[in-house]
C-alpha cells in the first residue's frame, strides 16, 4: 500500500479497529482493536494513490466507482472510525495546502447568480420525486428535525420542527408569511391550516413547485397557500412573517448581505424572521470538495461569525438564537437507515454508482454532524425591537398551543403573538 497513505493513517488512527487491504492484497491493520471491526479494500494502486492525495473528493469518487469497497461493515462504520480519530482534522500538509486553495477561491464557486442558483438547484432537488419518498417523512422535511425526547420517531420529530418554528415566528391570524424555499410545501402548509395565515412559498425547483401547489390543491388550501417558481431576489411584496429553512446553504458567502438586504425590504416594519439553516461550530472554511462536485454545487455551511455582520449590515436586529446541536445526525441516520432499507427501489430508479454516492452522501453528512462541529442555528431576526414581547414566554406558549392541535386535533386559539 501507497507508504504516505500508511504513514497518515498509522499517525492518527489510535482507536477503533480498521484493516485495510491494498491493491496487492496485503492487509494492514489501525487502531487498537476495539469497537465494532471495519474492513475496505483498494482495488487499484490508481485508487490508493488518488485518496491519500486527495481524500475529501476522491474517497467518495474511489467508493462509487468500486475502487474503493467495505467488505466488512458499512461506509458509515468506516467514516465512523476515521473521525472519531480525527474529528475532521488531522490533514496532511498536503491536504491542507489543497484546502487552503479552496478556501481564496470558495467565492467563485459560490458565485450564485439566479441562473446559477437554478441551476444549481435542479442538480439536486430535481431528481425523480420518488427517491425521496424511500427515506423522508411522509410530509417530505429534507430538513433538520427536532428530536424532543431521546424516543422520538422521524415522523413526530418533523412536526415538532415545523411547530417549533411556527412558534418563533409570533403569527397572529390573518398574517402574511413568506417561505424562502419552500420544498415540498409541508411547512407553509403547516403554517396556513394551524396558524389561519397566508402563505407564499418561492422554490427554484420545478419538481418541488409542481408538487407544493398539487398538495394546497388537494388540501383546499390553493387560496391560503400559493408556491412560486421564483428567486427571492425578484420579490417585491412585504410580508408580515418570513420564514426560510434548509435554503441559506444555497445562497453563497458572496452573497450573504444580498439576501439579508432583500429581507429587509420585504420584511413590514413590524414584521419577523426565522432563519433555520446548517452553520458549523468553528471558523469559516469551505464546502467538501465531494459534496460540491456532486450534491450541492454552489453550497456552503457558514460560520456564525459570517452570518451575523451580514444581518448587522443590512440593518436587521437578531432577537433569539438556537442552536440544535445533534438534532441533524439523528435526522441522517433516520433518512440513511430508511434509504438502505429500500435500497432496491432506488436501484430501479437510477444505477449502482448513484446508489453509492447517495449513501455515501447520507452517512458523511450524519459523521459530519456527530464528529466535525456541524450544527443547525436558527436566528429570529426583526427590524424593529418592538416587534416581540419582552420575554421568550410567547414561544412555550405558542408551541403548547400547537401541541394540542397536532396531539389531539384540536385548534388552539391561536392568539400566540404575545399582542398584549
């Protein structure tokens, strides 16, 4: 086996048990044997060399491709053993000079424009909508849940996210709310029957819009809910309540103040924002070059310390920030285990290679949360201090509310803005 390769793993693997066998069929074992055992194997000298040179594009490449196969264990386990070893860190000097390089030019990769941006998008969220429904909720959440008890399914842990922002945003009967990239249109669904507001969602997807009106449609919702094929960008209406989840990733670091400025002047002077996004716990950096290439092109996970001089900047005052720590590898795992449970109907929907990458995709994105200082925040965000009541009393309040409706079918008062 390639001798740096050897090296690198031999300096940082101090626990768990992985043995790796090279192209030459020799096996060479890390670690001090405990926890559960892992087995890979190259299947080219070609593959060795590319991973130890580039690991965070090429492993994922070597595994789809069948250059690089687990024989023992899944490639969650194997992803599993490497970072609890390295938590993400422990690059080569090699590796962090490629980085590095990443990072001076992350700008133009991320140079979203709205043609990029759809672009970008229909990569994605495009695929047939039937590879979805293999692993999310039966409200299709591609978004983080929340977990309020450690024995809480996928199912009630996705409406307890959507209850849990209603909360945040205060509504109040008769509101206009925007969502900044609607999905599938679950959470403006969410709002217009338990909150009696109007929702407008705007997605660049044209799967994603077709089934977000289809669904208002059959719920009789299609005057109290409405889905644009639209940039945010081009919107010129104010709302009352703006909500955004799983979208911000999209939107570039170079253009962070753009969309916090156009929040501004579609939020009413009184109005609210919740903004639920992927942030990560330590400096600002760059987005996996694997992830990038083939998941998310134009992505990126900021730091909360480039979020907020973008939201200072644009004149807007952050009043309540959360951070939800695991709630997304728990929400990873659900989707990982769900779509490997179905991975034959994947299989007829697309070929092997795109099996692995979404595995793949699946169980980097739950290590990446459990072992590399990935996180969800949600920051609400006004314009006017006065907006909100004095104390946080207004979201227990309103997300007990809710939990009575969602529990038992019955509809809260709804008076849940703290108005006195």
């Amino acid at each position: 086996m390639n001798r740096l390769l050897i090296n690198y793993l031999s300096g940082v693997l101090k626990r768990g048990s992985l043995e790796i066998i090279d192209a030459k069929g020799r096996l060479h074992r890390f670690g001090d044997g405990s926890g559960v055992p892992v087995r890979v194997r190259f299947t080219s000298a070609a593959a060795e060399r590319a991973v130890i040179m580039n690991p965070e594009l090429k492993l994922g490449e070597t595994f789809m491709d069948g250059g690089f196969v687990v024989e023992q264990g899944s490639i969650y386990d194997f992803l599993e053993v490497v970072l609890q070893n390295t938590g993400g860190g422990g690059r080569s000097w090699w590796m962090r000079a490629v980085y590095r390089l990443r990072v001076w030019t992350r700008r133009f990769r991320q140079w979203n424009t709205p043609f990029r941006a759809r672009q970008n998008v229909a990569h994605h969220y495009d695929l047939d909508g039937r590879l979805y429904s293999l692993f999310l909720d039966s409200d299709q959440q591609y978004s983080c849940a929340y977990f309020e008890t450690p024995d809480t399914g996928l199912e009630e842990a996705q409406v307890a996210k959507k209850r849990h922002l209603a909360a945040k945003l205060a509504l109040a009967p008769g509101q206009k709310v925007l969502d900044i990239g609607s999905g599938w249109g679950g959470l403006g669904l969410y709002l217009a029957t338990h909150a009696d507001v109007d929702v407008t969602g705007v997605t660049l997807s044209e799967e994603q819009h077709k089934v977000s009106n289809a669904r208002a449609a059959a719920m009789n919702l299609a005057e109290r809910a409405s889905f644009k094929l639209q940039d945010y960008r081009a919107l010129k209406t104010q709302f009352d309540r703006i909500i955004s989840v799983g979208m911000f990733e999209h939107v570039g670091v170079g253009h962070f103040r753009e969309y916090f400025e156009q929040v501004r002047r579609l939020l009413t002077e009184d109005g609210v924002m919740v903004l639920h996004a992927i942030g990560r716990f330590d400096e600002p950096g760059e987005t996996n070059s694997w992830i990038q290439k083939y998941i998310f092109p134009g992505g990126y996970i900021p730091s909360l310390s480039e979020v907020f001089p973008a939201i200072e900047k644009a004149g807007l005052k952050v009043t309540d920030v959360e951070i939800l720590r695991l709630h997304y590898a728990e929400t990873l795992k659900a989707w990982r285990e769900r779509f490997l449970a179905r991975r034959a109907e994947a299989l007829a929907l697309y070929d092997e290679a795109f099996c692995r990458m979404w595995e793949f995709y699946l169980a980097a994105s739950e290590t990446a949360f459990r072992y590399q200082d990935m996180m969800i925040f949600q920051i609400q965000i006004v314009r006017d201090q006065n907006a909100l009541p004095l104390t946080r009393d207004y979201i227990w309040q309103a997300e007990e509310a809710l939990r009575l409706r969602d529990h038992a079918g019955q509809r809260p008062s709804l008076k849940i803005a703290g108005n006195g």
